[in-house]
C-alpha cells in the first residue's frame, strides 16, 4: 500500500483533491505510455481519452473523475478543481468506453505552470441513476461529488503533471 499512497501524499493529491485510501483495485492508464503517478506528459499526447483498463468482476461497477486541481495557475487555483471526464457504471475488467459517460473528455490544456491531473477510481454500491454531468467545469469537488452519490472513498488514483507546450514543439 505504501508505494502506491506515497506519491499521491508527496504530490498533494491526498488533500487537494481527496482523502487517504487503501488502494483495492488495479487501474492502468495509458496516453503515449502508461502514467505513473507524477510522471510527465505533453498535453499535445492527451489530446483523445487515455486508454484505461480496470480490474475487478463484471458485476462491479466504477466511476472514473479526471480533475485538474491547478486550474488557473497551481500558485492560484481560483478553479480548483477544473473537472476533465466522467464516466458512471464501468463494470468491472473494462474500460470507460462500456459505461455512460456524463461529461466527455476534455484533455488537457495547462495555462501556465505544472498541473496535476488526477484519474480517481470509484466503486459503485448500485447502477447509477440517469443524471447530467455538471453544469460547469470549474469549481469541482471531487470529494463533494463522490459524497451525493454515496461512493465512498476512491479505489484507485493515478496522476500525471503536465505543462503549456511551446507552440513550435506540438505535435
């Protein structure tokens, strides 16, 4: 447990975003390779959804939220949290694709400094029952969200820091 919740305790990500957890389930996430928790990616590799899988039963069902807790600037999150994806009732051994996604991917595009964006793994006590994603994109809490729909602590986390790219290095 230890080597999968100290990243996220050094990165802010237990505290900024949500509360210390017992990791249970596996999530792999992949853009132009798979992420680590505080590895670097160009925002120009995030440009489509990741490609993620997870563990667990088909009878299990997830959320996934990505956030980015630095929206504007990390020194000023005005924003905090800017809310990128969510994706409700992913059964178990699949990925996003096979649940119902509420708020479409958004990938990312860091105004200025290094961001943190953050994959967070719910589990389901049921299906979820039809409802819209948010009406806004700034001022997301993940920790509020997962407490209206009574899910709990998170499962799984993964993050990845990113940076504005100069224009003449996108690809």
């Amino acid at each position: 447990m230890a080597c999968s919740i100290d990243p996220l305790v050094v990165g802010k990500v237990i505290g900024d975003v949500i509360d210390i957890f017992v990791p249970s389930i596996s999530m792999s996430v992949y853009y132009s390779k798979r992420i680590t928790n505080g590895c670097d990616i160009k925002p120009s590799s995030t440009a489509h959804p990741p490609t993620v899988q997870i563990s667990g039963k088909s009878s299990d069902l997830f959320t996934l939220v990505m956030t980015d807790p630095d929206a504007p600037s990390p020194s000023e999150p005005t924003l905090r949290e800017w809310v990128h994806w969510i994706v409700l009732d992913i059964p178990g051994g699949s990925d996003p694709s096979q649940g119902k996604e509420i708020l479409p991917y958004m990938g990312p595009q860091p105004p200025v400094g290094i961001h943190r964006y953050i994959f967070v793994l719910f589990q389901q006590k049921t299906a979820s029952p039809p409802m819209e994603g948010p009406t806004s994109r700034a001022n997301f809490k993940t920790r509020e969200f997962a407490e209206e729909h009574g899910l709990g602590l998170p499962v799984a986390t993964v993050y990845f820091n990113a940076m504005k790219e100069p224009a003449s290095k996108r690809r």
